[in-house]
C-alpha cells in the first residue's frame, strides 16, 4: 500500500500522520473541543444504524439542512425524505431511498434502479459525502487546521457547496471556485453559506468544460501556505469515501430490489465528473463483478473521441480526465447529449410531460418521483439505457445508478430551456415529441466498449492534463494504471476510522 506525503505533484494518498502536522492536529483538537464537534466514522456513514442512539434522537431536532454540525451523521444514503423545506427528517430508513424505472419509460427489459442523492443534508446532493471524505482525511492526518488554513474547494458545482457546508459547520473558512456560468441556484446558495461571498467565491471563465480555469485559480491561490487545495479530481480520499459508503449503500438497494425478484447486478453507471462517484463501481465490482460505465456530455467527447467542447449538464467537468477516476477498470464509455437531458428534465417537471408519462403506462407515483432528477440524474438514465442496450442485458439484469441531485436546482435553467426550446409553451404534442426524441427509442451511437487499447487511449489523455500542466510525478501518474495501486488504497478508510476515533477521544466532545 503507498502511504506517502502529499508529493509536489499533488498526489495525497493519506495513509501516515504527516511528519511535521502535530501543531494542525492539536489546533484542530482544541477547535473541535470548543464547538463540541463530534466527527462520524466511515462505517457509521455506510451503515446508519450504528451511529449511536443519542445521537440519532438529537438529529430529530435539527433541520436537516442547518449549518450545524451534527448534520454531519446525516451525510449518507439513509435518509428519510422530509416532505416540505424546513422539516426535520424523523431518522434514518433501512435501505435508501430509490426508484426503479420501468420499461414504459426505458424502453429496455433490463432493471434500471436509481438512489436519491438529493436526500443528503445541507446541499440536497451526494458531493457534501465527497467534500467530507476529503477534508476529514486531511484533519485526521494532521495536514489542515482549521484555525489557520482557509479550505479551497474547486468544482463544477455541488462540490464547491458540499465544501463549503462542511467547512462552515467545523469552524473553518472555506473559498468555493467554479464557473460563472453554473446554475442560479448554485451561486444563490452559495451567497447564504459564506459570510463574505465576494471573497469566498471565485466566479472562473465559462461552464462545466472549463475545468483548467478552476485548476489555474487554484494555482494562483496555492502560492499563499495557509490555502489548502482540496482538490475533488485529484483527492483519493473522494474516490475511498464513495468506495466506502456509496458502493455499499447502492449494493443495499440492489440487494433490497433483488430479494423478492432476483437479479444480477449487471453494471453501475455514473457520471464522469471529478469520477469520485465512480469508485462506488470499483466497490460493485469487486463485491458483485459487475461492469463500471462512464458518461460524458456528447458536446464535450473526452473519453470517446478526445473531444472538447461546452455544455449543460452540470456536475461533469470536461477537457479532462480526473486523475482519481480508475481508467483501467472502467467497461463502457458512454456520451450524453445536453439537448437531452435539457427538454427531458422539461418533460418531468411540467403539467403536459406529466400527463404524457401517466398516458404512456408510467405510474403517477412515479411521475411525481421524477422530480428528484437533476440534469445529471436523467444523464445517467440514459446511460444505463444504453448500457442496456449495449450489452443485450434482460428481466434479470439490474443496472445501478444515483440520481446525483434533484431538479429544484435548475429551475432557473429550466426557464431559459424554455423561452429558447419552446418559446410557446410546451403542450401535450411537444411532450409526445421530447419523449420520441430522446426516450422512445435511445440511441446507442455514442456508446464505446472499453478494451484494453480504449482503456490505454483514454488513460493515456490525463498525461496531459496531470503531467504536463499540473506537475504531478510521472511514476506516481503511472502507478495508477495498476489494479495492484488502487487495491492497495482498500485499507485506507480502517485507518481513517482509527485515526476518526483518536481524533474524538482526543476532543472529548460528545452528542449524548
């Protein structure tokens, strides 16, 4: 296993207290104890029902999306739906909530299964897990205090608000960094959780594609020692922390799905993005064999075709491949047209696509569910269509997916979608039209099996992106085209436990 310091690549694989962080660790240990801030273990977050009673019955009394910091044992898959803004969730659920969509909407016999993201405390998406992952590695290990060192959270959406929720709630001043052409909604929220947004929040140039803008702020930001760069496409800690939790919370539901029907859990799908969600494959299939698919945005064909471009569907970076995401392990490469996801999320969100749906055989039920689906959720749907398709898969196969976050937070996209789509309006033969379009019949063209030459080829383009521009170590950027580097990265999270575990006895705070 390598266990070796943040290298000046910025490789971190956090297996070691940092040789020089017992002065971060003891700040960190006093800042905690004073705020009485209690910090959930990895093993709590995948399995709730660990997380000890008076602590569970505190949570009762605490809005499920207040900056405090008991909400942390809220970050994971298992939480009831509250059914208005404001409401307290009333506890934990046995399996997370999800949908299996049926072939009325796919078009496909294969089991298409998705878990709510949007079920997550404080930012209503799965990324708060990813922004906690990474910055808890670091606290634990000695490399961030909290009393001195400003979090810098890069993205292209959720992760810089999931960041800024978990610095806000440890006492700690978190900058998000994300492009300027990102959702309303996004900066709104934003402008509520930090105290100073035109400092804490860096606007870059363009939309999801510019991910090197963010990187070059970042690097400017870098220069000055009391930044921390917390780096989602480059955090390992983002792909163990969904290996840990997210993998077992979605083998939960397959499990769940499959007791009275079984199945086999042919593949999970996931959104490329900074790939810290696609670890929970690498979990999948080790556990299960089933195969890993990876989407992109059709308007920017990394992986497929080394493409570029711009586009709508927020939550993947592009122009890139993430130096956390596991080429070599990965099926089938997908590409998701925005054109889609865009007039699809009209589809579910307006009175006439509703109707359409209901008239198509879909359960109302269900139809009133679809609301939980953000561009990023019907992106990996159509994926998990074409995975299907791809593979032939039938009744028995089950593809499992996450519906990242949920619509809410693009009505304001949804407004422009439809001045510029439907300038009319959008009635009952424009909602039959969007459905023909883009689900009746899915189309597979954009779809690449990934052999050994496809995985070398797509693993090969982060060369230049973490190498050349970014200055990671070539032997370090290398180790990872070895099963054998990411097997080793497996312990991590036990050790994180243990250092979680210190860390609190240490604070001596508690929720009981």
């Amino acid at each position: 296993m390598m266990t070796t310091d943040t290298t000046e690549s910025g490789l971190a694989i956090f297996g070691e207290f940092a040789p020089d962080g017992r002065q971060s660790y003891d700040n960190a240990v006093g800042r905690f104890k004073e705020l009485n801030i209690v910090l959930p273990t990895f093993a709590q977050l995948r399995d709730p029902s660990t997380i000890p009673t008076a602590v569970q019955e505190q949570l009762a009394g605490v809005e499920k999306d207040a900056a405090d910091a008991r909400n942390l044992f809220r970050v994971h898959w298992y939480n009831e739906h509250a059914d208005a803004p404001g409401d307290n969730f009333p506890g934990f659920v046995d399996v997370p909530t999800h949908i299996e969509l049926p072939s009325e909407l796919t078009g496909v016999d294969a089991r298409i299964v998705l878990a709510f993201g949007n079920r997550f405390p404080m930012i209503r998406a799965h990324k708060v897990l990813a922004a906690y992952s990474c910055l808890v590695a670091r606290l634990v290990t000695g490399r961030f205090d909290p009393t001195e060192n400003r979090a810098i959270w890069p993205s292209t959406g959720n992760y810089a608000r999931g960041g800024i929720a978990i610095s806000k709630i440890l006492g700690c001043r978190g900058v998000a960094i994300l492009p300027e052409g990102m959702s309303r909604e996004r900066f709104e929220w934003l402008e509520r959780w930090t105290s100073n947004p035109d400092e804490d929040v860096i606007k870059t140039f363009g939309t999801e594609s510019n991910v090197k803008e963010i990187y070059d702020a970042c690097n400017e930001l870098a220069l000055d020692p009391i930044n921390v760069i917390l780096n989602q496409f480059s955090e390992f800690s983002n792909h163990m922390g969904h290996y840990a939790v997210t993998g077992p919370s979605i083998e939960k539901v397959f499990n769940h799905v499959t007791a009275d029907r079984p199945g086999r859990l042919a593949a999970y799908v996931s959104a490329s993005g900074s790939a810290g969600t696609l670890g929970a494959g690498d979990y999948l299939k080790d556990e299960h064999g089933s195969k890993i698919v990876a989407v992109e945005a059709l308007e920017c064909p990394t992986m497929l075709y080394n493409g570029y471009g711009d586009h709508n569907i927020q939550g993947i970076g592009d122009k890139h491949i993430p130096l956390i995401h596991n080429v070599t392990n990965t099926d089938l490469a997908v590409a998701i047209s925005d054109d889609a996801t865009n007039q699809i999320d009209v589809l579910f969100n307006s009175p006439a696509g509703k109707r359409h749906l209901v008239e198509r055989g879909i359960a109302p039920e269900l139809v009133d569910m679809l609301v939980d689906f953000g561009y990023s959720s019907i992106c990996n749907t159509l994926a998990a269509i074409n995975a299907a398709k791809v593979w032939g898969l039938g009744s028995d196969d089950v593809v499992m997916s996450v519906a990242t976050d949920g619509s809410d937070l693009y009505n304001s996209d949804r407004e422009r979608i439809m001045s510029q789509d439907f300038p009319g309006g959008f009635d009952d033969a424009q909602a039959a039209e969007v459905f023909d379009r883009h689900l009746a019949d899915v189309d597979i063209t954009h779809a690449m099996e990934m052999g050994e030459v496809e995985r070398r080829r797509v693993f090969n383009l982060g060369y230049f992106t973490w190498v050349e521009q970014q200055g990671t170590d070539f032997e370090d950027f290398e180790s990872r085209r070895s099963q054998d580097f990411w097997d080793g990265l497996r312990p991590l999270v036990g050790q994180w436990d243990g250092m979680i575990e210190e860390f609190n006895a240490a604070t001596g705070a508690n929720h009981g």
